[in-house]
C-alpha cells in the first residue's frame, strides 16, 4: 500500500499524450521550416536572373534606338555626341526615358492604382528605406562622348541607405550595359541599367512576408490535426488504465474479463495479455488452496506414520538378533574369501599411510618372499636392502596417500616398481587403491609370478636376435665373410705373432686390446650374440691384466691368452647360422649359396616374430636376394626375332634390351615377359616390310625394331618399336566393320587412338589369313590382359608408313622399405570381397556400409558364431568375422554341395565360417600385392559367441557392417597401436 500511495503522490509529469501531439506538432514544424528555407532558397535563385534579364532588354531597347539613323534624322544631327538632351527634342527624349524608368508603365493601368497603394504599405512597414515618389523600376543611365545623356541614378535611394538589408539587395542588383556606336561602328558611349534597389527589396519582403503568414497558419492547422490524430490511440489507453484501476481496488473483478471499445489492435494485445495474468493468477489462488487442504491430508498421514514408526522401534529388536546372525554369516564368507585368494596363484597384501603390510595377507605372498611380511615396512621389502631405493619410495608412497586428486595420483602410480626380482622369481606388482573405512585409504598390492612368461619372452627375443642376425649377415654377407676370415687369421696366426714378440708385456696387452674391440664392434654390427659377449668379457679381462702388467711375464701372459682359446669363439654363432640357412652357405667365399625355399622360411619366421616396425626394415632388404635383373626377363628375344626374321625371309636389325639395370621379382613379371613374344612376332609379320618394298619406299633395306627398360616414377616402362608400315586406322575401322563388331556408324565416329585400339580385342586381326605366327587375334589381346593384370597400362603411339612404338607401364616395387600402411584403405577391398563371394557361392546379396569405421571404445560386441585371423608382420592384429545364426546357415549351405540335416548343418557352423573367413581375407590381400607380401594370416578359430563380446585394451578397431534379407553378419580388424 505504501509503493502505491508513494505513486499517487509523485505522478509522472511525462504523460503519453503530451509526448504524441508534441512529437506530431514538432515534426510538422520541422517540415514546414524547411519548405520555407527551401522556398526562400529557390527564390534568391530566381530572382537574379530575372533582374538581369529586365535590365539587358531595356538597355538593349534604348541603344538599339540611339544607335538608329532614324533617331540621327529625327534630332537633325550626324552623331550622339552632338545630341543635346537640354534641347526641346532632347526634353522629350529625356521625358519619355522617366516615363520608361517608373513601375507603372510595365503594369496594366487599372492594377496602377493598387501597386501604388501595396508600395506605401510596404514603405510604411519597412522603416530603414522611402520610396521614391515617382515609383521608378529601372535605373538607367547615358553616356556618349564623355558626355552625360541621361541618369536617373541619383534620384533613387542609394543600396548602402537600406540599413541591414543591403546585402541581399545588393546580391539581387544586375547591372547590364549596351554600346552606343557611330556610324563607323566606333563604340562611343554606353547604356546602363538595372533594376532600382527599392523594387527588388520591396518584392523580396513581400514574399517573405506571404511566407510567414503561410507557416503560422501552417502551424496553427498542425496543432488541431495533431490534437485529432492522437485521439484514436489515447482514447482507448485511457480507457484501459481507468479498468486497470477498477481491477486493483475490486478483488470480484478476477472474473471479469478487461474488455476496451474501438481499440487499436496493440491495446488489444494489452488487454488478452492482462486477461490471461488474470486467468493465470485465478489458477494459482485456486492452486494454492488445494495445496493447503493437502497439507492439511499430509498432515494426518505424519500422525498415522508416526504411529507405524512406533511400531516398527519394536520390530528392531526382533532384528537385531537376526543381525547378529548375518554377523556369524559374514565372517564364514570372509573366510571363504580367504580361502580363495590363498590359493588364486596371486599374492595380496595392503598398508596404509604408515606403509606397514597389514596383519591380513594372502598364502601366496608368503611363498613368493620365503617369509612372514607382516607389520614389515612395504619400501624396506622392495628395496631388497637399497637403502636409496627405499628412501624414494618411502617418499613416493607418502606423496601418494596426501594426494587426493585422482589424475595426479595416476601420474605417480606408473614410479612405482612394477617387477622385482625375489629369491629367483619375477615378480609383477600391481596397485590399487581401496577404501577400508569411511575416510580411510589403503593401498592394495596384486603380486603374479610371471618367470615363466618372462622366460618364454626371453626365449622369443633369442628367436627374433637369431632372425635379424641372418638377415643382416644374408645381407651383408661379403662383408661378414671378409670378417670371418680376417678375425680367423688373428686368432690362428697374428695372435700367436704379437704374443711371441719382442715387445713389451704392456705394448703386446694394449695390441691385443686394440684388435678385440674392433672385432667387437665389427661382429656387434651383424648381431651375433656369442662371440660379441666372449670379446667383451675378453676386453674386461685385458683391462684387468694392463693393471698388472708390470708383474706379468711373457710366458705368463702367452698362458693366460692362450687359455682364453679365442679361435673357438666363433663356432657357436656359425652354428647357428648354419642350422638356419644350411651347410652350403659357407662353401665359397664371395659367393652367397642358399636356397630360395630356406630364404622364403626365414621370411615367414620374420613375419611371426618381428614387430611390423622390424619387419618393415629388415623384410625388404633380404628379399632383394631372391630379386633379379629386369632384363634377363627379355634376354631370349633378340635371338628369337633374328631366327624368326631369317625364317620369314626379312631383314632385321640385331636388337638388344637397352636401358636402365634394375632389380625385380621376376616371377611377378614372367608371364607378362612371356606375352611379349606376340609383339615381336606381329611386328615381324605385319609391320616390317619386304626389303624390296622398303626402298620402294625410300627406307633403309634392313628394318629397325628396339626395345627399351626404364623406371619412371615407380613405374616399369617397356617400350618395343620399329620403323614399318605403321597402324591405318581406318584399315582397322574396315576390319571392325567386316568382322561384326562394331557398325559402319559406331567405326565412323571412333577417334584414331581409339580405332587403334581393337587390335586389342579378342579374335581381332587385319589379316584375311591364318598363319602359324598371326591372323587368329589372341596374341596382343593376351598381352594387354597380362599387363592389366599386373595393375598396368597399354599405349600405342603409331604413324602411317613410319613406325609403331608398344608403350606398358606397370606398377614397380622399390625395396628400400615396406610400403607404408594406410587405415582404412588397406582394409576397404575386403568389402567388395564379401559382397562378391557371398554373391557368388552362397547366393545371398550383402548391402554394406560405405567404409570401414572407427569403433568407439575397446569392447567388440560378437554375433551368433565368430572367426578369428591373427595377421603378423607389417600388421599386426586380428580379424574378426561374426555372423547371426540365420547367415550362418546359409553359409554352411553354399559351403557344403550335399544335402545335409538340421543337426549336420549346426556341428558345420564353425568349419564353414572358418573357410569363408580366410577366403575372403585372402583374396582380400591378393589385391594389394605390396602388402600381401608384407603380411602372414595364422589359421582361423571359430567359436560360438552368442551375446558375449571380446575387448582389446591397445588395439584401434574398424568395423563394416552387412547386411541381407538372409541375415546380418559384420568384419572388424582390431590393430595393435605398437610398433
């Protein structure tokens, strides 16, 4: 009541409606001023121009007259300058010039009388200038011969008599002049006039006068619109604030609703708005009173629970003895528990802050350390008496239990040891942190023995240092050889020599020293492990020996080297060696003798052992063994063109195989170098001439057929040409015709590369005639399909009566490293392989999607049955098929041809699947050779796997979904992150 009393007393003094009219009324004033100005501006503009133009057509009238011979003749005299304005002609000259010069002779005479009333109006108002009493409108002014005809100028009020407002007179005053001439047309004098000052003022205030009456009625007229227009919109607003009052003071006015007459359509909006606060606010009041009538049920509902809550206090009791029970129970389970984890094959042990191994401990603890561990400090029991060792983890621990965010106490977790080495045990520790009490931590320590596994990844390690070791000494095997040799010669011979000369003991221990450990590091670079472990052992004991070297005698130092039996240390590498790559490795010398099938062995080892990092290095350099000369592949054909030319009584050029010398598999490119022999045997029999022909035409007797190896841009490049007739296009277009495949239109509008280009098709041929070397067209079509087949390209590049040249690019493998893999590229043609196989073998249509995809976390959830590929090499992981149950029927079915019963067809689920798995997977990588050659698939296991899933903690997963009206099935490829 107060805020409402407080507005009543200070109203707001800014009301809407003086706000509307005052901004209507000011805004036509604004208008209105600016039309005056515009107005008044547009007139000073006028008014100047037609001053000037009044006063040039009157001093243009009279010149033209003084100027006249009829105005001579008429004063009786020869020139103006004799003319005398005083005489009685010249009196009625000058007369009639006053008579030109006064307003009313330009006015109609019955307007004379009011002009002259208007003049002295306005002579009265304007007090700073009189008017003349003739009313004179121009001045004029004569002169001829320096001497004054006529001027009324000094009988009119001067522009500088007008006060204030001589300059805009000023501005308006145009004075224009005329010549007066002789008969000669000699300028004598001049006529000047112009428009007399108190005209031109008198007309401007008129205006301006006109104008200001204009505005105030102007003004006047705005103020009632503004009053008029206004209404409509106040009228209703007030209406709406009067029901807005009745509505504060009336509480029976909720009901009814706020209703205003002839509103504008935004005091309507006003009005539904306060309409529905007040349907709203009648809600609420009605709400409220529910809510109190339900309080008011709640609270009887309290009373009753109340009683309930007394009645269960009794019932307590009653559970407390059935308390003590679950008591009794839970210390059996305990028991259990212990029981359990004493014989899991894991120690357990906890501590807390104070870092003592709590009283409870599982069995296996005491059998890993040999002893009791309880109340022993846990840094003492892993520092193994390292008193540094101890201190920092008596450190580290304290740090961890003052730490209590979680992302920091994972950064100091990993400080801890992780293995320990315990009475010849290894031993891997694993932490966690437990809450034994509300507020209380302990730290909990999962102990496995794991000195099996470690032995085992020793032994494995042992496997892969042997691998590297081959390949590198394969690799390198000039190099090891002269090794070999020269460290035998120290050993049986220079050995002996240093230790039986004059030098000193010291100068012969610092020599022995000096070769030993360029033996060292020479063997170190092939990796073979024993007789690099002997030479530095030996370098220990040699180091030892300097020391002494002053007590030493000759003969003493001779025994001791001579124990040492250093010509023995390299027997058990080469045995090693020997048993991996064969007997015949070490026959000669400088000649590597080793057989291809034991390389491919090794290969496969490598790929089951190494890392895909190792294998990606150390892969390409021993398959460089098995890889030959390109050339060799085409070595046969310049003697098979030479007998084949002699044969068919044409002259040929010896050719041979030019260009660049490089290394291939030359079993990947064979059959294509096989296909070849169809070229030259086509460029024999249809391109070379007869030699008669050939200087008919002006060519050389013997033909010219090359062929040229290149690399470019890792691509083979293997051109054949020759200097004959050439391809016609439009010969092969004709043959095209004649032999039904293709119509006279189709021919007709082949380009010329593209008509040359049948002499690739099957059964295509431009010769009528089968012979025993051409004409049945399978022999370039053979060629081109081996090409393709290699990933390559054909172009032919030929000129009518000039030559043909055979252009095959095929893709090349460089062999400095293993192809990079890409994810998913690599994986996107299994896609197409299931769809294809499923479609052929099976008769059932997969949809796909579009790519493999990336699959959110670690944990792959598995279908009905699942196969498993583990892929080694340069990947390395697992591939995974999962089918539903449905799918997997028909599977079986298009796997196996006879018919087969219901209890058959579930015992083949797995066997099915797992053929189909390494199919697809196979065929998979058949289509990228670079990295088949890189990769080793293991057989397939298959399971049943019904709504269980597989997790892999360090692996990326990409996953393809299928499916088919038969059924859905999905691949997945789960890739080691490591290298």
């Amino acid at each position: 009541m107060s805020a409402q009393s407080n507005i009543h007393k200070r109203p707001n003094r800014r009301t809407l409606r003086s706000r509307v009219r005052r901004t209507i009324y000011l805004t036509s004033f604004i208008n209105i001023l600016l039309f005056t100005v515009l107005i008044l501006g547009a007139l000073s503009f006028s008014l100047k121009p037609v001053s000037g133009f009044a006063s040039s057509l009157i001093s243009r009238t009279i010149a033209d007259e003084l100027n006249s011979s009829m105005f001579l003749a008429q004063h009786g005299i020869a020139d103006l300058r004799q003319f005398d304005p005083q005489g009685e002609k010249g009196t009625e000259w000058v007369n009639k010039l006053d008579h030109m010069a006064k307003l009313e002779t330009y006015l109609p005479k019955n307007v004379q009388a009011k002009t002259a009333e208007a003049f002295v109006e306005a002579q009265d108002a304007a007090a700073t200038f009189s008017f003349n009493p003739g009313f004179e409108f121009v001045s004029i002014h004569v002169e001829a011969g320096g001497k004054l005809l006529y001027s009324n100028v000094m009988r009119q009020m001067k522009i500088e008599e007008m006060g204030p407002l001589h300059a805009i007179t000023r501005y308006f005053i145009v004075r224009t002049k005329s010549d007066l001439t002789d008969a000669s047309g000699t300028v004598i004098g001049e006529v000047e006039a112009f428009i007399t000052p108190e005209i031109v003022l008198a007309m401007y205030l008129s205006i301006a006068f006109m104008l200001l009456i204009l505005v105030l009625v102007a003004l006047t007229m705005t103020k009632f619109i503004s009053m008029l227009i206004s209404r409509p919109v106040l009228q209703p607003l007030d209406q709406a604030i009067a029901r807005m009052n009745e509505l504060s003071q009336e509480s029976a006015a909720w009901d009814k609703p706020l209703t205003i007459p002839k509103a504008v359509r935004e005091i309507e909006q006003l009005a539904d708005a306060t309409n529905l606060i007040m349907s709203k606010m009648q809600l609420y009041s009605n709400q409220l009173q529910q809510q109190k009538a339900a309080l008011e049920e709640q609270k009887q509902v309290l009373e009753e629970q109340n009683e309930e809550l007394e009645a269960q206090n009794e019932e307590l009791t009653l559970s407390k003895s059935r308390l003590q029970e679950a008591q009794d129970k839970l210390l059996r389970s305990d028991r259990s528990i212990r029981s359990l984890l004493d014989n899991a094959g894991q120690g357990f042990l906890t501590f807390g802050p104070e870092l003592r191994i709590g009283e409870e401990y599982s069995r296996e603890c005491r059998v890993l350390f040999g002893r009791d561990i309880a109340g022993v400090p846990f840094p003492a029991l892993l520092a193994l008496g390292d008193d540094e060792q101890r201190k920092f983890l008596d450190s580290l621990l304290q740090k961890l239990f003052q730490e209590r965010d979680a992302g920091r106490r994972a950064m100091y977790l990993p400080l801890l040891v992780d293995e320990l080495q315990v009475n010849g045990l290894t031993i891997k520790l694993d932490y966690k942190f437990i809450e034994t009490a509300p507020g209380a931590e302990a730290i909990m320590v999962i102990l496995t023995d794991i000195t099996e596994k470690r032995e085992l990844e020793s032994q494995v390690e042992i496997e892969r240092n042997i691998l590297k070791m081959v390949v590198k000494v394969i690799v390198g095997y000039g190099d090891f050889t002269e090794c070999v040799r020269d460290f035998k010669l120290f050993a049986e011979s220079e050995l002996p020599e240093t230790l039986l000369s004059e030098q000193s003991v010291k100068s012969k221990l610092l020599s022995v020293y000096r070769d030993i450990h360029t033996y060292k590091g020479n063997f170190s670079q092939f990796g073979l492990p024993h007789i690099t472990r002997k030479l530095h052992e030996a370098e220990t004991q040699l180091s030892a020996w300097l020391k002494q070297a002053d007590e030493l005698s000759a003969d003493e130092l001779l025994a001791r080297v001579g124990g040492l039996h250093i010509e023995t240390w390299l027997n058990d590498d080469l045995a090693v060696l020997q048993s991996v790559i064969g007997d015949t490795f070490f026959n000669q010398d400088d000649l590597l003798m080793i057989d291809k099938m034991r390389i491919i062995e090794i290969e496969k080892k490598m790929l089951a052992l190494l890392s895909p990092n190792e294998c990606k290095l150390l892969l390409p350099e021993l398959r460089k063994l098995r890889y030959k000369p390109f050339k060799e592949l085409l070595k046969g054909y310049p003697d098979y063109v030479a007998g084949l030319a002699e044969r068919m009584e044409k002259l040929v050029l010896p050719i041979a195989v030019e260009g660049e010398e490089f290394a291939a598999d030359t079993e990947k490119y064979y059959d294509f170098s096989r296909s070849l022999v169809n070229v030259f045997r086509n460029i024999l029999d249809h391109a070379v001439e007869p030699p008669e022909e050939r200087t008919a035409l002006g060519k050389e007797e013997m033909a010219s057929i090359a062929c040229r190896v290149q690399l470019e841009q890792r691509h083979i490049v293997v051109e054949i040409s020759d200097d004959g007739r050439g391809i016609d296009p439009e010969a092969v277009r004709a043959k095209a015709v004649q032999r039904g495949l293709l119509t006279a239109g189709e021919a007709a509008s082949l380009r010329d590369e593209d008509a040359v280009g049948l002499i690739f098709r099957d059964e295509f041929s431009t010769k009528d005639e089968v012979s025993d070397i051409s004409g049945r067209g399978i022999g370039l079509a053979s060629v081109k399909a081996e090409a393709e087949k290699l990933g390559g390209t054909v172009d032919v590049i030929t000129a009518p009566g000039r030559g043909t040249t055979f252009r095959f690019t095929l893709p090349y493998e460089e062999l400095d490293a293993a192809p990079q893999v890409e994810y998913p590229d690599l994986l996107l043609p299994s896609i197409g392989t299931v769809q294809h196989y499923f479609a052929r073998f099976m008769g059932v249509s997969l949809t796909a999607d579009e790519t493999f995809l990336p699959h959110p976390g670690d944990k792959l959830a598995l279908r009905k049955v699942t196969a498993f590929i583990t892929l080694k090499g340069a990947v390395e992981g697992m591939f995974i098929m999962s089918v539903d149950e449905t799918l997997s029927r028909a599977i079986v079915r298009g796997t196996v041809l006879d018919p087969i019963s219901e209890q058959e067809l579930g015992e083949l689920l797995e066997d099915s699947l797992a053929e189909t798995a390494n199919t697809v997977l196979g065929n998979s990588f058949s289509m990228f050779q670079q990295y088949a050659d890189f990769i080793l698939m293991e057989p397939p296991i298959t399971m049943q796997t019904e709504g269980a899933s597989i997790k892999y903690a360090d692996a990326d997963i990409w996953t393809c979904a299928f499916h088919s009206e038969h059924g859905a099935m999905q691949i997945s490829f789960a890739l080691t992150k490591r290298g």
